[in-house]
C-alpha cells in the first residue's frame, strides 16, 4: 500500500471547505478538470452517494465510480475507488486553525493485480502531483468565494 498526503491551509470557515469537498457538486466546481459528473445513486451527498466522476488527466478524459463510505459533517469525508486494479481510499478532513481552516486529503493506493502493482509505484508522484493541483483549485475556490 502507498499513501500520500497534503495538506493546506484555506482562509475560509470549516463548514463552507467541508461542503466544497464533501458535496460533489460543489466540488466537481472547485476542481476545473473535472468536465462531467454522474450520480449512480439516489443519495446525492453523504454516506452511500455514488457517482462517476470524469476528468481531464494529461489531455484525455479518464472516468472513475467513487462512493461515500464515511461522512462526518465538517469533519471528514471518505470516498473509496476500485479502478485500474487498485483501490484508492481517500479521506478529506478539515479542523479549524486561525488563519481558517486546514484541510488534509490522505490518499492510500492499495493495488492487487500485477500490472498495478508495477504501476502504481511509478505514478506516485504524478500522483501527488495530481492531488495537490486539486488542493490548490479547492483553496482558490474556497478563498475566492
């Protein structure tokens, strides 16, 4: 398993960053590569929420199912993929801080076929790179709003 953090500090009160990245919608709006959004359940927010998320990744538009596993209102959010041969688990959290709100994504990958075992090792850092672009987009959101 890998696991890869960031963390940023957003001058915005806790609630408002808590429904930018727990709210598909309002994500889906913060990040600008993501183009389309499906919900493949009733539930449109909150534990049991699924949706196909499509975005643009190096110039060509990749899909994923993601679902809500976990949801404590302004606290964390969890939200689990199986693509590619590997699970991604990821959880948003926020707390308060002075200068706002810190939010922090942890992701952990945890592949189980052979080629994802090869690859995912090698894409971490264009991994990383990815998630802390989404970070960035979700500050600028949050701060400009």
């Amino acid at each position: 398993m890998s696991r890869t953090t960031v963390r940023k500090t957003i001058d915005a009160p806790v609630d408002f960053v808590f429904r930018t990245v727990s709210e598909i919608d309002n994500y889906s709006e913060a990040i600008p590569h993501i183009v389309d959004v499906e919900f493949l359940s009733d539930i449109r927010s909150g534990v049991g929420s699924r949706f196909r998320e499509t975005r643009l990744m190096m110039g060509r538009e990749a899909s994923t199912v993601l679902e809500v596993t976990e949801y404590v209102e302004n606290e964390r959010v969890r939200l689990v993929s199986d693509e590619g041969g590997t699970v991604w688990d990821s959880v948003f959290t926020v707390r308060p801080v002075d200068s706002g709100t810190e939010l922090t994504l942890v992701m952990d990958s945890a592949p189980y076929t052979f080629k994802s075992r090869i690859l995912v090792p090698i894409m971490k850092l264009v991994i990383r790179m990815g998630l802390v672009k989404d970070m960035d987009a979700v500050k600028e959101y949050c701060e400009g709003s």
